[in-house]
C-alpha cells in the first residue's frame, strides 16, 4: 500500500531527503519546486517503507488506505501529478539515487574565518527556516527577535486553530530556541541599530499592513482584512477581543483563498466542533 501526501503539506522537502526511492517530486532541484500547492507520491514507485511519514514536521503523510473523510480524494491527487510524466525515463540515475545537483561551493572561507554574528526578525516560518540554516550549515552566532511575548509568527497567529497538524510545525522550530549559538528575545522592538550591532541582519517580518483592494466602501465600520480577523480567533495580542463584530448574521468573504475559506469555515462552524482547539476564547 503506497503513501500519500495530503492538504497540510508544507513543502519543506523533509520526505523528498528520507525516501530511498526518488518517489517523490518536484524535489528541491526540479524546476516545478516552489510552484505547486504541495508535494505528490508515485504510487508505482512508492515501497511503502514510511520513512517520508517519519519525517513529516506537520504529519501530512498517510497510507492510502487509512484516508477516509475529506481526505479520500489525495491518493488519487497524487498520482494525477505523475499521469502526464515517466519519472523513471526522466531519470539520468537509477531511481534509488537522487538526482540532486552536486553541490557547490562558489566561495571558499579561511579556517580560521570568525563566526558572524547574524540578527533575524521574526519568528514565523521565514525567520525559522534562516534560522535552521545558519545554525545548521554556518557556525554563526544568532539573536532571534520578536516583537511579541510568544514566538511562533503565523505558525502561532496566522494557521486556523482547527489544523492543529499544521500548527504542529512550530513544535519543529522551537527544538532551535535552545540552541548554544542562539540568544532568543522575545518581546522587543526591532530597530536599525541592529545593523549596528551585527554582521547582518534577516528581516523576516512579513506583510505588516493589509493591501487596500480599492473598492468603494472597504474603509466603513465592519469592513475588516482578512489578516485582523484570522488575529482575533487565534487571539493576537495586537487585536482586541471584540474586534470582530459578531452582531450581524450576514457576512461576505471576499476572496476564495485558503485564508477566505478558513475564515468563512471558522465562522460558520459549530461552536462543539472548535471545543479543545487553540481558538481565542
């Protein structure tokens, strides 16, 4: 029975580095990588060894036959990706070697080279990943900042509370909060003396302000981005708890995003369905 990758894939090509047999794609060096909503398993190559379950950070990864529900429809989603493609003749190797560039070291560094020290703002996904790689593949020295008291940025206040799978991730970059070369400082303001005071400095913040969309009307009471809304249920400390006016019994969600169907979902679910989530009370 192969595997399957489903809705809460984060790409981040954990399982592409486990999997002894090349089954899945696009990998890091294939030029579809960053352009699909996901990775996929070929269920003709797929052994059904579990290493890619194993190393998921956000538990994305089934047997074919344990999906049931809303997730029925992924193994047939997988295999789709590979209907129009041969992987085993595009391979230049046998499929149980990657067929990953060699890597290249286009800059050679002195031994004696001093570590840097490297400042990175945020502590969301982007901040997290700068992260791993410094501390992983560079000998620098890290501060990590945030403006807020928790660290987790849209892992924490950005992921609907009802995918705590998705959420799961932040369990996976808080493991680096503790790391010997990181000092992580939660709760202050970043500013441009940080420029000052290191050798470079990662800015990992995000979008700060909504973009207006430019209809007549979106400035009036009740108008409200979809980043205000996804803050109040996941209780960001910037957004009050009656920021969102839950008087009216009408709603339109402009958008058919992933956020415009969290948002509509979280709105229109049963209050029992939400009981044990991170939701903000």
């Amino acid at each position: 029975m192969a595997f399957a990758i489903t809705q809460t894939c984060c790409a981040d090509a954990s399982c592409v580095s486990v999997c002894p047999v090349n089954c899945i794609h696009p990998t890091p060096d294939e030029p579809d990588f960053g352009t699909t909503d996901m990775l996929y398993v070929d269920p003709d190559t797929c052994i059904d060894c579990g290493a890619c379950a194993d190393a998921c950070p956000v538990d994305a990864i089934f047997p074919t036959g344990a999906l049931t529900g809303p997730l029925a429809a992924y193994p047939e989603i997988n295999a789709e990706y590979y209907a129009e493609r041969d992987v085993l003749a595009e391979a230049t190797v046998a499929p149980n070697f990657h067929r990953w560039a060699p890597p290249s070291f286009a800059r050679i560094l002195p031994s004696d080279f001093a570590p840097l020290d490297v400042a990175v703002v945020g502590t969301g996904p982007a901040g997290m990943y700068a992260v791993e790689d410094l501390l992983l593949h560079t000998n620098s020295r890290v501060t990590l900042i945030d403006r807020l008291a928790d660290a987790g940025g849209l892992v924490r206040y950005g992921v609907a509370p009802d995918h705590p799978s998705t959420k799961k991730i932040g369990e996976t970059f808080a493991r680096f909060h503790d790391h010997p070369r990181l000092h992580l400082r939660l709760g202050v303001e970043a500013g441009p003396e940080l420029a000052a005071r290191h050798d470079a400095v990662i800015w990992a913040v995000g979008a700060t302000e909504a973009r207006p969309l430019g209809i007549p009307g979106e400035d009036l009471p009740g108008s409200l981005p979809a980043a205000s809304v996804v803050g109040w249920y996941n209780g960001h400390p910037d957004l009050e708890p009656d920021a969102v006016d839950l008087s009216a019994e009408r709603v339109v969600v402009v958008g058919t995003g992933n956020v415009a169907l969290d948002v509509a979902r979280i709105l229109t679910a049963d209050p029992a369905t939400l009981a044990g989530t991170s939701l903000a009370p």
